[in-house]
C-alpha cells in the first residue's frame, strides 16, 4: 500500500479550536487524507462542518456510530479515526473504532476515567491495531535531543527534575463569559474530575517521564480553585517522588495571570542538566559547572530521533503544530507499515501510545486524591 493514509475525524466542528490543530498537523507532511467526519454532537452542526472543508456530502456523518458502521462497509473506508472531542465524549467513539478494524489518535487526557482507559488498552492489546495520543510536545526536536542526552548518560543518575506549565487564561471566570473552551474544560460532567490538572498537568507530568525514562511512583500535592464559583482546579503544586530516587517538582496552572503557554522542564543529574522551554521551542540547553552547551535544530551532530523531526533549515523557526504533525506523521507510517505487514522502525513508533494515556489518567487521579488527603504521600495505583 502505497498511499495516504485515510482519516475520519469525530469532533472538530464548527467553532472548535484543536479540531482545526488536529486537522493541520495531520496535513503537514501530505501523508494523511482527511476523507469523512463526524464533527458535532449535533447532526445538522457536523454535516454542515464537513461542508466547510469540502469533503464529499455522504461522508459528512451525523454522529460517530453513523460514520464507523458506514464506513466499514466502504472500499475506500477510513484507515484511522482522530477523537477530538471534549474529554468526557474519547472513549466511546475509540471503543467502537478498535472494535470496528480501526487504527486511533485521539487527544488528551486519553479518557474520563481510569478504568476506561484501561478496557481501551485491553482493546489496543486484543485488536492490534496502532493507539497514538495527542501529547504533543514531545514531538519537538529538542525534547528528543533532551531525551537522547539522558538516555546517553551525558547527564549521568538523575536526580532532581523540575517541570512547570502555568497558563494565565482562566484568571477569571470565563466560562461564564461564554468562552466555549473554557466551559467544558471547567465542567466536571465533560471534563472529569480535574480541571487544571488533567488539562495541563497531565503535558508536564508526560514530558517529564518521557525526556527522563523514569516513572512517578509516588506525590504530594496541593490542589486549590482560585477563582470563586468555579467546580473544578485550577492550580496544583505536587512534589513527586521518581523510581530511580529522583526527586521532582510539578507545577500547573491556569490563573497564572500574564503567562501563556509557558511549559518549561529543566532535568538535573550528576553530571549535568537539560533546559527547555514551550515558547522558545528550538532551544535546548546543556549545562554544568564546566561547560553551557546550546543545541538548536539542524545545528550540529544532532541525535537521529531529533534529526528525523526537523523539516527546515537552521534559524527557520518550527514550533506548535510542526510538532504535533510529527505525531501524526509517525503515526500514519506505523500504521502503513503494519498494513503492508512491515515492522515499523524505533521512530516510526517514537509517538504517545495508550501507555501514556494510562499513565495520564493515573496522574490526574492520584493528584486529586493527594489534594483531597491529609497524607503526606500518596502512592501511584498500579
């Protein structure tokens, strides 16, 4: 099989913010073909999104049941689904695609509950077919530069990792204002039961454990909502506890009033540390007491993972959706790969996978129950 890979999208429509993200990221590189969708909770909202990215009128599905039960009857049927829905509405449609013969990229976090995350790896596991998740920025060069300096040993035993994502968008009551992506986001019933946490935190915790190898075994947190009248987070502070002995500090926060997307991971072992920053994504700093080493993308000997992530020449800055199209890209190559029953390589499979939505889901609820506990530590659940 030598084509692009054929993609339906549940989720998206009209007025959605990451539906248009997912939709550009996965075009990037011309190997994906968005071909059906069912984009709306509402028949008539999604029909009418479909018309707006001009796909074929019979295609344009009414809810995801329609599209995957029609679709599987098709000669040209989709290859892979992208969920793009508000938490609360990933499971389901992920469910019945496995189900149904369907490859999956679904956004963070993976879910609305643990135990679903669960019976989807089982699902992942029985089927075989590819599971990849929407974390992003590990799709940046960097933070594979990152991990391949820890992976290395250039930073020797870790011991200390820092990570932080404070937002200030949500300083306010916004979803009273009639924000639509701060209402769900804030709405135990669509979002599940964290708010800041399981929006934010669960990129920092993700990128923390994929740039150092390790995994949080144990925290302590404390969990507030600053804003009066709001249900859910939005802010926590949580020590965390690594299974090397590593010791860490994770901050998120949405009220964080005058930052934006300011994710920052700084990685401290004996040999040395890893800096970099979200908002200045081609910069990665490596340094010690004797040495301040700069990598920047296609400068220098770069690791392969790194190498095969970038698409422009030096000073050509690359960033938010470059890195989310690496996802899509090494996601689509799995996929064709295992259909012409080929084994993919280490970077083709170089993207998040159920594990680490499971990994996400175990975060956000031993976060909560921290916050909610008067113990100093609580223990990961296994």
């Amino acid at each position: 099989m030598q084509r692009k890979i054929r993609m339906g999208m549940v989720g998206g429509g009209r007025g959605a913010f990451i539906g248009a993200v997912h939709r550009t990221a996965a075009a990037i590189d011309g190997e994906i073909e968005l071909v059906c969708g069912a984009f709306s909770s509402t028949a008539e909202k999604s029909k009418a999104s479909g018309e707006d990215l001009m796909l074929s009128p019979e295609r344009c599905y009414g809810d995801f049941k329609e599209m995957i039960q029609k679709e599987k009857r098709r000669k040209d049927r989709m290859d892979a689904v992208s969920i793009v829905t508000p938490n609360h509405m990933h499971f389901a449609p992920a469910k019945m695609a496995l189900e149904n013969g369907f490859h999956v990229i679904c956004d963070k976090p993976v879910t609305f509950t643990l135990s679903e995350a669960r019976k989807l790896k089982d699902l992942v596991e029985k089927t075989g077919l590819t599971f990849a998740l929407t974390h992003n920025y590990t799709g940046y060069p960097m933070v594979k530069q990152a991990r391949h300096l820890v992976q290395s040993g250039a930073l020797g035993k870790i011991r200390k990792v820092v990570v932080e994502y404070p937002q200030g968008w949500l300083a306010f009551l916004e979803e009273k204002r009639g924000y639509k992506q701060a209402e769900w986001r804030t709405d135990p019933k669509r979002s599940g039961i964290a708010g800041a946490v399981g929006d934010i935190g669960t990129h920092a915790e993700n990128l923390a454990e994929y740039i150092t190898g390790l995994k949080i075994t144990e925290m302590c947190a404390d969990v507030s909502t600053f804003v009066e009248g709001r249900l859910l987070d939005d802010d926590a502070n949580v020590l965390l506890h690594f299974d090397n002995g590593a010791k860490g500090i994770l901050h998120c926060s949405q009220i964080s009033n005058g930052e934006e997307n300011n994710l920052t991971i700084k990685v401290y072992g004996e040999l040395g540390s890893v800096t970099w920053n979200q908002q200045e994504p081609n910069t990665l700093a490596h340094k010690s007491q004797e040495f301040h080493h700069i990598y920047r993308p296609s400068v220098g000997n770069l690791c392969p993972e790194a190498k095969a992530n970038i698409r422009l020449p030096s000073g050509h800055p690359e960033g938010y959706l470059e890195a989310f199209a690496n996802i899509y890209r090494n996601f689509a190559r799995t996929v064709r790969k295992r259909m012409n029953g080929e084994t993919p390589s280490s970077i083709d499979l170089d993207f998040p996978t159920i594990e680490d939505g499971i990994r996400g889901m175990l975060f956000v609820e031993t976060v909560i129950a921290s916050g909610k506990s008067n113990s100093k530590w609580v223990k990961f659940k296994s």
